[in-house]
C-alpha cells in the first residue's frame, strides 16, 4: 500500500476531515452539555489527532527535502540532508500507515480488570495481590486512576478475587490492558513454605472494556434475578450485620455480576451492574467477532497453569510473555509497575498482524 495511492490519500483526506470536523463540535456549548457525548469525541479527536500530526510532520518534511534537493545542485554538502530526509519521510511514512489500520473499537474505552486466585491456594493468593499493586503502580505511572468495585480477602493479606475499575481521562486504557487478559503464572518459594522449596502457582485476569453509558447496553429488568446477601471478610467471616452484598444474574446469558464491598446495598448493586454491562458488552463483541469470522484475541476464562499467557521467576528476576517471546531479566522493575515494555511487544504483533491483514 503505497502511500501516495489515491485509495490511501482518500482515506488520510475523510479522517482530517473529520478531525476538523469534531473541533467544531467540541466548540458547541450543547455539545459539551452532553457529558457522554462529549467524552465520545474527545477520545475520537485525540486519535485522529495523531494522524493529523503525522501528515504535517510529512508535508514538512517533503518541503525541507525538496529544498535540500534544490540546493544540492549548488551545495554538494546538502545532498547528505536531502539524503537524511529521504530516511524520516520513509518512517514517517510506516507511521502513518499503522495508524490508518483498523483498530479494535473498544480500545478507547476504559477496562474492568478482575484477578482470582487460582492452583496454589494462600501462594496464588498472594502473587494475585503482587499482580493487582503491579497494575495499580502501572496505572499510576501512566496517570489512570483505580477504583475497587469488589473485592474478597485472603486470611494472609492476599485476593482471591478483585475486580478494578481503571480510567484515563483520554481514555485508551483498554487497548493497553487488554493484553492482559489469561492466566498468570509465578515461580518463587513461598512464604509459607518452610524448607525453601521453589513452587508453582497461577493466578487469572480478565479484562473487560467498561460501557461508557448505561443505556450503551440495554437491559431488561425482567431479564434480571438479584439476590442480596451479608458480605464477609477473611475466612468467611461476616464483616456486615445487614443484607447489602448482591448478586445480579442476567437470565438470558447466565452471566453473573456481584459486589460487596459498599456498605449500601444500592452502591452494591450500581457497582455489580457495572460489571454486568462489561461483561456483556465484552460478550456482544465475541459473538460479533465470531459472526464475522474474525481472528479477535480471545482470553482465557479458566485458571489452569497449562494455558499461561506470563511467568514470572522470582529467582532467576525474569519474566517471560509466552504470546511474543518477550523475555527479561527486570522482574522487580515489572512489579513495581514498568510494565510498558512487555505489553508494547504485544500491541507491537498485534499492529503487525493487522498491517499483513490489509496487505
């Protein structure tokens, strides 16, 4: 795909056109009224934002080398220059490319990110804890705030399960947490292991794109079955004396969303329908994908060590993406929230299958 083909340069002219056209919206008054709507554009101008900027750096560029070219018929000396610009143009170029290939639509959104414990009891426990303060450090780093929906502890300070809301005010967490998703392994004594015996444990994410407006996903009460019920602690026990955890079931599906970490069953039940819409959005997706035969990343929705997406060896300090390859000796810098260059190995192939998908 050559970039100065006519199909190419149509496709670069709508999407400037619509950059400039979502401009003048964002500058309406009534449009900014419209807190969903506005949220929607901003995510969709900062994206075609990108592309604008690479055209300009292009044009720029073009224009300095045409001069260079010029003056090298004078000056031997700026052919060198005319040179340099020939190799910025050509990456610019592949830049621009990528950001023309089509995108999976729900990476602008927000995520839902949940993490159970799984094989290993108190350990998988425990490592699922090291993952979540990971993500939590990860998303500090980046500048997106979490938000505990639900939440189950361990006796020894670990999770069996938590689920995470985690924003961005540009939004795009999603296309970075999205590889996230399956089952994390980890290799390390544990410190309930009393003859320092290296063991095996795993630990499951999923990772759902967050609806960005309740009626985005429509629902019918009567599809729903709520059930509430006291929360507990630690061991199972009781940490409220009122009935405020709930669970939602919607019917038609059998997916199941619960919470209970508020103590107000109506904050219990906003949280756990939160989920619910993730969850089901996440599932119209699927289903759309499989329609359309299309390859979508699909995650792992048991917590089987055999189906491992990561290791982390604790000590050998590495940590291995088994999707990539990706492999390093920085495991204390990943769990402290350095987490970018792993999952760039994995948005890099996934931009690489869909480039050799368009030819």
């Amino acid at each position: 795909m050559a970039l100065d083909s006519s199909q190419l340069e149509a496709s670069v002219r709508s999407l400037i056109d619509e950059h400039d056209r979502i401009e003048a919206e964002l500058a309406d008054p009534d449009v900014l009224a419209d807190a969903g709507r506005t949220r929607k554009l901003t995510r969709r101008y900062s994206e075609l934002g990108q592309v604008k900027t690479c055209v300009d750096a292009i044009d720029s560029a073009r224009s300095d080398r045409e001069a260079a070219a010029e003056l090298a018929e004078e000056d031997s000396s700026f052919a060198e220059e005319a040179h340099r610009l020939d190799s910025v143009i050509a990456d610019l170029e592949e830049r621009l490319r990528e950001l023309l290939v089509p995108k999976d639509p729900d990476d602008v959104r927000d995520a839902l990110l949940e993490v159970k414990a799984g094989e290993g009891g108190d350990e998988s426990a425990l490592f699922a804890a090291d993952l979540v303060n990971m993500y939590r450090h990860w998303a500090s780093n980046r500048g997106w705030s979490v938000e505990v929906l639900d939440s189950t502890e361990t006796a020894l300070g670990g999770w069996k399960d938590i689920t995470l809301a985690v924003k961005s005010r540009e939004g795009g967490v999603y296309g970075w947490m999205k590889f996230e998703g399956g089952v994390h392994r980890v290799q390390r004594v544990p410190v309930t292991e009393s003859q320092g015996r290296i063991h095996t444990s795993a630990a499951g994410v999923m990772v759902f794109p967050e609806v960005d407006e309740p009626d985005e996903i429509r629902i019918d009460d009567n599809d729903l079955r709520i059930d509430v019920y006291r929360s507990s602690g630690p061991g199972g026990q009781s940490v409220n004396t009122t009935d405020s955890a709930v669970r939602i079931t919607h019917l038609p599906t059998g997916i199941v969303a619960s919470c209970q970490n508020e103590k107000s069953q109506l904050q219990n039940r906003e949280a756990a329908m939160r989920i619910l819409r993730a969850r089901l959005l996440a599932k119209q997706a699927e289903e759309a994908a499989a329609e359309a035969q299309s390859a979508r990343r699909s995650q792992v929705r048991s917590v089987d060590r055999s189906e491992r997406v990561r290791t982390y060896n604790f000590p050998e300090n590495r940590i291995v993406d088994h999707r990539t390859g990706y492999k390093a000796y920085n495991l204390d810098q990943v769990l402290d929230g350095r987490l970018d260059e792993v999952v760039e190995s994995l948005r890099a192939a996934e931009r690489a299958e869909r480039l050799e998908g368009i030819g």
